[in-house]
C-alpha cells in the first residue's frame, strides 16, 4: 500500500516538474535575454555614410528597436563606410563582438559578392545570422525626355549613353545585364560618384539613361519626374512588380527564355534583400532569436511605420530573419552555368 502510494506521489511529483518546466523555461529564457540586455548598448553599422537611403532605414529602426527587445538596450548607431560596404561586412564578421551586442545593415549587393567570387568579401554569407530587412526594392530602367530613345524597342534598335559609377557598380551591372537578356544597345559611361549626380548628369544632357535607380529613392529624390513624363520608365525589376507602377512592364514578362528568367532572378536577389539586416555568426540561440522577434516587431509597429512615412522611405515589404537567410541560400544554390554568366557580366566579358 506504501510503495503503490509513493509511486503515485512520485509520478504526480514528476508531472508538476514537467508541467512547471514547460511553462517557465520560455520565460527564463526571455528573462536570460533581458538580463543581459538591460543597462547595455547595442551598436547598429551602417555600411554607408550619413544621409543616404540605408543610413535613413537603419536609423529609423534603431530608433524603435529597443521597445521590442527584452531589457530595452540603448541602440547606438554607427556608420562605417568602405569599400561598397564590405569594410562594414568584414567587420561584422570576423571583428564584432559575437554576442548580440552589435547588427548591421549593409548593402543589398553585399551578401552576393562571395558568389562573384570577390576577394575582398572576407566572410561567409550563409554564416551571418540575418534579422530580416524593413524594405525590398524595385529597380527601374529609366530614360530621360529629351533622348532618342522613348520605349523599349528604341532601346533595342539604337545606341543610346547610360551613366554608371565604375565597371563593377550595380548600374553597369544592370546595364550589361539587360543588354544581354534584353538586347538593349546601352552604352555605358562610368565617373559618376553616385546616384544624385547621375540624376543631374540627366538633366544636363550628358546621359539618356539610368540603368537601376530604386523607385523608392527616385520618387523621393525627383518626386514629379514620372507624373510629368519627365523621363519615360522602360521597365522595372526585382521580385516583384511595385503596386504604384501598374502601367510599367515588369522585365521578367519580357524574358521568353527560361534560363535566362533564371539568370534575372539570381541576378534580382540583392534587389528582394532590400536593406539587409545581420548580426555576426556565433550568436547565441536565445539571443538571436530575441532579435529577429524585435526585428519583426518592430517592422509591424506603427510608430517605425509613422516615422519611415516621415522620412519618405517605404517600410511596407519586409522580410523576416529567416525569409532574409532562405532567399540567400537560394541565390548560392543557383545552378553553376547560372554563376559563370552572373560572374561574367560583373566583370563586363
């Protein structure tokens, strides 16, 4: 009777221990996260200097960031630019504390340098905890009103002059791109500093065209430009078509052969990244996954919603830590014909 009753104590006893773990091990774990974050300061890179589009993104999510974070750090942003953002990336990775106490927003082409085999890209892409991204992006093939060239089939029957900021930047690599898949006759003159003065460069006569200026920089920097026709929108990219330009071709539908859908997918991966968000490899579990809980939250939270508004950037597509990290994965899976071509427009053969 004795021992049937203590066996009964002892499973019962059990039970609770069981029952008591399951319901206060998630919060131990949330109390371990803010115990660890509480009273500290949490370094936000910014792969770019003050006052471009990035450094808006990232400064609006670390203004709202802490809220969603268990012990409400202090989020101290700091910009380190360099080498198209892999001075930021290599840092990241091989330099920054492994411990949660510092995440990143690097350039949209930074994650894909390794797979154009870069030499100065010193890290591993698919090792970097990703934490999502407040932004994707839509490019645009854009010509202005007074060139020869007014639609697509121009484009294709004569040359006209494209602006780009180096051989290996992402306008002549979208320039020779849709030269290929297209049959665009684009030529491509380099010099140019960055997007604002190849927007002038437009202005002034010297180019026709811009070969991937972002619709959500572009309507910002040059907002009347598409409602007086001052430069026609040949087609656009990325993931997918953006809601405000219906009447604008989305350049997929106009690549009839599956390889090279194929290749324009892989080559629009940094466009479906955005603003792409990381923290170094080596995190601890509960720590990354408190921060890629924050990051969606706050991408939900009105007030990061209100503030991206007032600053005029679009904080509407986003992507979670984990979709970041698929879309990564996918874009080294592409097949190995698909790299030697991506490979071989970077380096403009």
């Amino acid at each position: 009777m004795f021992r049937r009753d203590l066996l009964h104590f002892t499973a019962a006893l059990t039970m609770t221990w069981v029952a008591t773990g399951a319901v206060f091990a998630p919060s131990a774990r949330a109390d371990a996260v803010s115990d660890f974050y509480k009273g500290k300061e949490l370094r936000l890179v910014i792969s770019t200097t003050v006052g471009t589009g990035y450094d808006a993104y990232a400064r609006a999510v670390g203004r709202h960031l802490a809220r969603h974070l268990p012990g409400n750090p202090s989020i101290v942003p700091q910009n380190m630019p360099g080498a198209g953002g892999l001075a930021a990336a290599n840092h990241l990775y091989a330099v920054a504390p492994k411990d949660g106490t510092v995440i990143g927003m690097i350039q949209n082409t930074v994650p894909f340098e390794p797979l154009f085999e870069n030499k100065a890209a010193l890290f591993d892409p698919l090792r970097f905890n990703w934490l999502g991204t407040p932004a994707t992006e839509v490019g645009l093939f854009i010509v202005y009103h007074t060139s020869k060239v007014r639609t697509l089939r121009d484009a294709q029957s004569q040359e006209f002059i494209a602006g780009t900021t180096g051989t290996a930047s992402t306008p002549a690599f979208y320039g020779r791109l849709f030269n290929q898949l297209l049959g665009l006759k684009t030529r491509l003159v380099g010099g140019y500093p960055g997007q604002l003065e190849l927007l002038l460069a437009m202005e002034k006569g010297e180019i026709d065209a811009m070969t991937s200026p972002f619709w959500s920089s572009l309507k910002v920097q040059r907002p009347t430009w598409q409602r007086n026709q001052t430069v026609q929108l040949l087609f656009q990219y990325g993931a997918a078509p953006h809601p405000d330009l219906k009447q604008v071709p989305f350049a997929s539908d106009l690549v009839t052969n599956s390889v090279d859908k194929t290749l324009l997918a892989a080559a629009g991966a940094p466009l479906a990244a955005g603003r792409p968000i990381a923290a170094p490899p080596g995190l601890p579990a509960d720590r990354l996954a408190a921060l890629r809980a924050a990051m969606t939250a706050t991408f939900k939270d009105p007030q990061f919603i209100a503030d991206c508004d007032k600053q005029g950037v679009e904080c509407t597509d986003t992507r979670s830590g984990s979709e970041l990290e698929t879309l990564i994965k996918d874009a080294y899976a592409a097949p190995d014909n698909i790299k030697r071509r991506l490979i071989a427009i970077q380096l403009g053969q």
